[in-house]
C-alpha cells in the first residue's frame, strides 16, 4: 500500500514536469497579476507621534503651627491619565472634529458619519508602552499613528489629533482643580466676613466699655484654640472636596473624617477648659469665673484672633493656588514629534508579488493533482468514473 503511494507521489511529480510549460504559464500569470495589483494598490502614508502624561495639578495645604503634621491636607483634581488619553483617542468628540477639519465626509467618500468615524478609526493606529513591557504594568508612553492616501494629510492629521488631546486634557484637568479652587475661594470670602464683623464687635465693645486686657495665660489659650480652629477648617475643606470628587464611600474621605473627629474632640476639649478649673490648679481663671464685662470680651477678642488665624492659612493658599490654577498644563508632553513621510507604509509590493506566486504554485499543484487523480480514477476504476460525470466540476 505504501509503494502504491510512493508510486502515486512520483507520478504527480512527473506530471509536473511533464506539464512544465503549464505549470510555468500559470505561475507567470499569477505572478504578474500580483506586480500589477501591487502596482495600482492604492499607497498609504504613517505618521508617529510618541507623548508621555505628567501627575500634578493638586491643590496642597500646610497649616503649619501646633498642628500641622494633623492639618496638612492634599486634595484637587489630579491629571488626566495615560489611560484616560486612550479613550479620548477613540472618542465621537475629537473624530469628529477630525471630520470637520479635514472634509473626510469627502476624503473616505461617504456621508454617514458613523461609516467616516469608523474609516477614521481604523487610520489611527495607537500604541501603548508599559513599564517592563508587561500588559499589566503602568503605561509609561503613548503612540499613536494617522494613516492616509497623502503624506501631507497624515502629517497635519497627527499634529491636529494631538493639538486636540492636548486641549481636551487640559479642559479636564482645569474642570477637576476647579471646584477645589472655589471651594477654597469662597471659604476664604466667609472667613474675611467673618473677621471683618468679629473685629468691628471688638472695637464696639472697647468703645463702648473701654479698653480692657486680656492675660498672658488667657492669650496662649486663644493662640491654641484659634490654631486648633484653622486646622479644622482646613479639614472640612478636605472633607468638602473628597465628598464631592471621590464620594463619601471612599478611604481618603474617611481617613480624612477620622482626622477632623480628632480635631474637633481636641478643639472642645479645649473650649471646655475655658469653662472648668485645670487638674493642675487655676493656671488661667475659667470663664464662668471672670467679671461678665471681662467674659464677653474674652469671647470676642477669642473669636477674633480664630479668624484671623484662619485667614492667616487661607490667605496664602488662596494666593498660590490662584497662580497654580491660572498655570494648569494638559499633562502632555510630545516625546517624538511628527515628521512628514516619506516612504510608504502600504502596500508592501514585494508581499503582494510573493503572495500571489505561492497562491499560483498552490493553484498549480491543486490543479494537476486535480487532473492526475480523474485521469487515474478513468484508468483504474470506470465504472466510478462514469458515476462521476454526472458531477459538473469532474466531467471530463
């Protein structure tokens, strides 16, 4: 049975070269048809723009004082990330801004925008570059590519694609500080109000019942109840910003709530000893005790020096925030800039030519064992053969 096989095997060898002008003017045909299909294939042009995506873009606070280490808060909108630059890639917004600008209702001969939109999805090609270059790893890089008939098209379609990444990103990156920053903004618009009328119920009370001193020991207690006071205004600005950016479901805000129940426990406490004597004696006479004239001073001359102490940390926030706001950036930075091409990136011409020969090579052989095995079914076994004519493809 083997050697009837190694029989068949050599037979169709023979057969092909037996048949080799055959086989040689099918093989030319198809070689040549592929030179011409490499030749009229429409040429397509590549553009590369390569970017990374910067942090930033945080609003920071530092009360600074007795309790600085409790007060120091971080919050705002972060940068758009790398991540989040992939999808505005692909996004309706920006392809169809791409749409408008280059006429592709033209350029791609169509009029339905869903049907541009995917033609122009399938021109851009995007790359990400990973830490290690392990899928799973921090995105380091981006690239991306704008393929196209025209090399100058290409080239102007990059540079317009990222100019539009660039503006969307930073469009975020300002929407997500600026609630941050007008937060802090009207805090720091209270807090001027509040010191404001603070202050003038002080110079009325001096004018009206004279000028009256407050005790050393009594100002070190204010100094600390006002500082306990910024600190806790700082915090429920953190709290205000995590509830609205990152919900109250969130670690960062209930970290952050846990730290301004210390605050406020801290800040009662102390108000509590206005009002009751010290373990360690009468270190500073307790508010119930003093002269009701003196008392009602004491008040305001405390609620003074809290708002001015709150003024004093938000004051220098708002300041530099205002400037940072005013400074915010995309995150974007273009790594390799987009030059125009100069050299096709389709078709592969030699790909096609080769491709089309082994398609011809294959068809040959298909095609003269095709014909060797009816020719030797009509030898060997007749009667199956005349059963096969009725076939199309098999009549001889």
């Amino acid at each position: 049975m083997t050697e009837h096989k190694t029989i068949d095997l050599l037979d169709i060898v023979l057969v092909l070269v037996n048949k080799w002008k055959k086989v040689f003017t099918i093989m030319t045909i198809f070689t040549i048809t592929g030179l011409v299909v490499a030749l009229i294939w429409p040429q397509k042009f590549k553009t590369d723009l390569t970017y990374i995506v910067n942090s930033g873009n945080s609003i920071n606070f530092s009360g600074g004082g007795l309790l600085s280490g409790l007060a120091n808060l971080s919050v705002g909108g972060d940068n758009v990330t790398s991540d989040q630059t992939l999808v505005l890639l692909r996004s309706n917004q920006i392809k169809d801004l791409m749409i408008e600008k280059f006429n592709l209702f033209e350029v791609y001969d169509s009029q339905v925008r869903e049907e541009v939109r995917e033609k122009l999805d399938n021109n851009i090609m995007i790359e990400e570059m990973r830490e290690g270059g392990i899928g799973f790893n921090a995105i380091i890089a981006v690239s991306f590519s704008v393929i196209d008939e025209v090399p100058e098209r290409s080239f102007e379609m990059t540079k317009y694609l990222y100019s539009l990444l660039d503006s969307v990103a930073l469009s975020i990156n300002k929407k997500n500080i600026e609630s941050s920053y007008v937060m802090l903004e009207n805090r720091l618009e209270q807090n001027l109000k509040d010191m404001e009328a603070s202050e003038n119920a002080l110079i009325d009370f001096q004018e009206a019942n004279g000028i009256l001193e407050v005790e050393e020991q009594a100002k070190a207690m204010v100094a600390n109840i006002a500082e306990i006071k910024s600190a806790l205004v700082e915090k429920e600005i953190e709290l205000a910003i995590y509830r609205q950016s990152l919900g109250e479901q969130s670690s960062r805000y209930q970290s952050a709530e846990l730290a301004y129940d210390e605050l406020d426990n801290l800040y009662r406490s102390y108000l509590n000893k206005e009002s009751t004597m010290n373990d360690q004696g009468d270190i500073f006479k307790s508010v119930n005790q003093m002269p009701p004239l003196f008392a009602e001073y004491y008040r305001l001359f405390r609620e003074v020096e809290i708002q001015q102490e709150i003024y004093k940390v938000l004051y220098p926030q708002y300041e530099q925030q205002k400037l940072n706001y005013n400074e915010i950036n995309s995150g974007l930075s273009m790594i390799d800039e987009p030059t125009i091409p100069t050299y096709k990136f389709y078709p592969k011409r030699a790909f096609i030519v080769i491709a089309f020969f082994l398609v011809g090579f294959v068809f040959v052989v298909l095609r003269l064992w095709y014909e060797y095995w009816v020719e030797h079914i009509k030898n060997e076994k007749p009667e199956l053969y005349e059963k096969l004519q009725s076939v199309p493809f098999i009549k001889a």
